[in-house]
C-alpha cells in the first residue's frame, strides 16, 4: 500500500513539474501603503506646525531690473549648479577665471570646478596632518583657494573631469565628506600622522566618489599636463591676482588675515582698506570689463530669492548710515558670517540706484525669475559683502596706498 501511495506521489510531482515551470522578472518595487504612510505622516506635521516661517522684507516697493540683459557685463559661461555640495567658493571663481581667459585670450573655455575641488580636499588633509588635526577642516574655503590650487595643479577643462558618476544628475558630496571626515577623525584618535598613507586614504575616497583626476588634458590636438594648460592656454599668471577685504579689526593699507573658518590655511594675503575705497574700487573694476569673485553672507532678511534681489531694508539700516563701523559691528557679532562666494559680472545705474549682476551657484538663485541669476543692491554689498578678488591691473590705484602706506 506504502509503495503505491509513493508511486502515484511521484507521478503527481513529475506531472506538475512538466505541466509550469517557474520564472522570475525584475519589477519596479512598490508599497504603496507605506508611501500613504509618509504622505499623511507629513501632511499632519505640516498641519500641526503651521510649517516654518522667515522674516523676509515686502519687496512690493523696490524697482527691481528687468532682467540680467539689462545689465553692463562681461562675457561669461552660463550658471551651473554646484548641487548638494560646499563648493561655491571654487564654482564662483572657477567662472571668474573662464571670465578671465575671455578677456585676456578671447578664448571661450569651460573649466573642470571638480578638478579644483579635488586637490583642494588633498591640501585640506595635508594640513590636518601637519597641525596633528588643529585646523578646521570643512565643505567650504575661500576664492582665493582656487588661485592656489591652479599654481600647484594647474586646471583641466570640463570635458576632461565632470567629477561626479555620468548618471547622476547633481553632485551631492554629503557622503563623501562624511568619509573623509570619519577617517580623519580616527588618526587624531589613534595619532596616526603618517602624511603619506593619510593622502594615499582622502585620494582613494575622493576617487571613488568623484573619480581621479586627469595627469594630461588634450586642447585643440595638443596633449599636455594640468600645469601647461593654465600657462599656455588659459594664460593665467598666479601673482596677478589681488585679494580685498575691509575691515577694522586689521589696520588699513596693511595685508591681513580674513580670519574665518573657510580660511583653513590661515592666508594673510588681503589687502585690508576703508569701505570706500572698497566700493570705488569694486565700481572702478567693473566698470571698466573686469569681473570679482566675491563673498559674504547670504542670510538677511532682504535676501529674496524668489524676486532675485538682495536689498538692505531700511528698518536694518538706512543706506546712507553703512559705515565701517556698522559693517564691523555685524561681522564682529556674527549678524554678517562667511555664507556664500558668488561672481560679480555687471553693474547698472538706474535712476538713484546702483546694482551689480550677480551670477550664482547655489540653489536659491534658482528661485525667481531668472535662474543662475541675483541683482544685488549697492547697499547690500556694502553692508554684507567681506572681501573680494581681481586683476591687479583693475586696482592698481589702490594698491599704490598700500605701497605708500
């Protein structure tokens, strides 16, 4: 009876087995409950919040230009994102120096910023190594970084490193930061300061998030190093670039520090003068086809991205009372902080008022009406705006002061 039974089991089986054959298929994952989860999760927070507000200025009042054709510019490439990253300071001066070559060379190249990024992290951790991790080290640095690095390591097209996987759509650092950071944090701990192995570990993160870097770029048929090509294409010389800054707590027509966190390498190169003198010369080079890479803080209440303006309001202070001294006030008591590096590229006189064309990197100035785009008030770039960097041959009066000074 047993044998019979397993005999017509086995036929069963077999039967089945030769009547379907089971087959897989990749399909799109789906829960849909759990994404009416999250909807409703954040509709009830929103609901119970209110969701979060800001002070921002009525800017219902203010003649605000018509768009960036408006303005008196130089040539530049188009905004790009910087994406979820720190970098502004290199995307902002990066289209300085391609703005630069314009005007030197007439040559319209678009610049790697990634390349720059890259041996500027290297720099960053070499330093940590040195001061045994006595430095900040962070997303951010200055414009004059960018100078720095193309002295060192040259510059490379765009086309040669984007610095991000071909598939994703914005470079996002967060990750990789996050990497670096943890790693440098367990050689502090366990005092590991061997230069060499603590590069060799930041390149193999950064090669893997952004890719290495090219040792040889072609240009126009000619194969040639990083080095070269800022020399023989770009043109650009290292020493003719200036730093300003103005501020009291350094003597005027005296060099000084810029002492922020970004200034990681502590460089005492600006040239510290009145604001006046800051704002004339700032007019002077503009006017006259250069371009700045400039910085400062980003954070006020007549910021407005959606109108593509930054403005000073009069309940903070009437344009005619910015000063040194309330210029100082604010950086002193952290109101005015290092925010954001931006390109300087045009200016417009219209009616009693001045504006600079402002073209940006960050994601709020892809709010308005013209993406990539701010139109900064005279007042707000004297009030908040800290140091900038130019041609020596855009300030040479002024740097005449510091000699006689």
């Amino acid at each position: 009876m047993k044998r019979l039974m397993l005999l017509t089991c086995a036929f069963l089986v077999g039967t089945l087995a030769a009547q379907s054959q089971d087959k897989g298929s990749f399909v799109p994952y789906k829960n849909a409950f759990y994404q009416n989860i999250k909807q409703q999760l954040n509709q009830h927070e929103q609901s119970g919040s209110g969701g979060s507000t800001s002070f921002k200025m009525d800017p219902s009042g203010i003649n605000i230009p018509s768009g960036p054709e408006a303005f008196n510019s130089v040539w530049c490439q188009a905004p790009e994102s910087q994406g979820r990253t720190g970098t502004c300071w290199c995307f902002s001066t990066t289209s300085y120096f391609e703005a630069e070559v314009f005007r030197l060379s007439g040559e319209k190249v678009e610049l790697s910023e990634l390349y720059i990024v890259y041996w500027e992290y290297v720099e960053k951790a070499r330093e940590f190594v040195r001061t045994r991790g006595d430095m900040f080290f962070g997303e951010g640095s200055e414009t004059n970084a960018v100078i720095r690095m193309m002295a060192a390591y040259g510059a490379v097209p765009a086309s040669a490193y984007e610095g991000k996987p071909g598939e994703q759509p914005y470079h996002d650092h967060a990750g990789m930061f996050d990497e670096m950071e943890a790693y440098l944090a367990t050689l502090k701990r366990d005092n590991a300061w061997n230069e060499d192995v603590a590069i060799g570990n930041i390149r193999a993160i950064l090669d893997h998030y952004l890719g290495a870097p090219p040792t040889a770029v072609t240009w126009k048929g000619k194969t040639m190093s990083p080095v070269d090509f800022r020399k023989n294409v770009l043109k650009i010389v290292p020493e003719d670039y200036v730093n300003f800054m103005s501020l009291m707590e350094v003597p005027f027509y005296q060099q000084g520090e810029y002492d922020v966190p970004d200034n990681w390498w502590n460089s005492n190169a600006y040239y510290n003068m009145p604001l006046n003198d800051f704002m004339a010369a700032l007019k002077a080079s503009v006017e006259n086809g250069y371009s700045v890479a400039i910085g400062g803080d980003v954070s006020e209440s007549g910021y407005l991205p959606n109108y593509d303006i930054a403005v000073v309001p009069s309940y903070d202070i009437p344009g005619d009372r910015i000063d040194d001294y309330s210029r100082q006030l604010r950086f002193t008591n952290e109101a005015t902080t290092d925010d954001h590096a931006i390109h300087l590229i045009g200016y417009l006189q219209q009616g009693e008022d001045y504006w600079f064309l402002i073209k940006d990197s960050g994601s709020g100035a892809r709010n308005g009406k013209h993406p990539g785009y701010y139109f900064y008030h005279e007042d707000y770039v004297k009030l908040k705006m800290m140091n900038f960097t130019v041609h020596k041959d855009a300030v040479g009066a002024w740097l005449k002061k510091f000699k006689n000074s």
